[in-house]
C-alpha cells in the first residue's frame, strides 16, 4: 500500500535525543519512542520540524532536548516524516485529554 504525501503516517510519544539544525535543509529532531498508535513500532525516530528558509511561526513546535512530546507525523514528499504546522503534536504536559482518546497504544 503506497502512502500519498500529508497523509496521517504515525502517532507516537517521544523523548527527544537530538535536535539538528542543519546551514541548509530541514531542521529534524531524533525521538526515543515509548509509546506507539500507529505507525513502524521502531524504538527511534527522526522527523522534520521546520523547513530550512521559512520562518518560524507561533505554530511550529521548538522541541527541546530531553522532553516528551505527543506527535502526529504526516508523510513527506521526500519519504521522511515530518510534524504539520498548528496540528494536534504537543508536549506530553499538555496532552492528557489527547492520550486519553489514544488509549493505551503499545510499545515500540
């Protein structure tokens, strides 16, 4: 089954290991998985955060070393994953009624 591009392709939480901001090129954070919904079930993941050239809106998520984060990753014309702007992703600290209508998810 193919997947077509800012489709839905993965719901996890995560801690974040690394975030890089390359000179050019998307800025990508590394996540340690805890917890899966949908998606590989992989104990890592990288996705895209911010395109390289844009402007960074109110919208974006500044994940931050060390933090947990709800996201919900849409597929990427260039095949990675990548968080939409002003979507659902979010802290862990702020996402109770959003776990909560998860359910209890598995582990990777």
């Amino acid at each position: 089954m193919s997947t077509k591009t800012g489709e839905l392709q993965a719901v996890f939480l995560g801690t974040v290991d690394t975030v890089r901001t390359p000179g050019a090129g998307p800025v990508t954070a590394r996540l340690r998985v805890s917890r899966w919904w949908k998606g590989a079930g992989e104990d890592t993941v990288n996705v895209v955060i911010h395109e390289s050239g844009m402007s960074w809106s109110t919208c974006d998520l500044l994940l931050k070393s060390g933090d947990v984060y709800v996201l919900f990753a849409y597929a990427r014309p260039d095949g990675r994953l990548g968080v939409g702007k002003c979507g659902p992703s979010g802290p862990r600290s702020r996402a109770d009624s959003v776990l909560a209508v998860l359910g209890p998810g598995r582990a990777p």
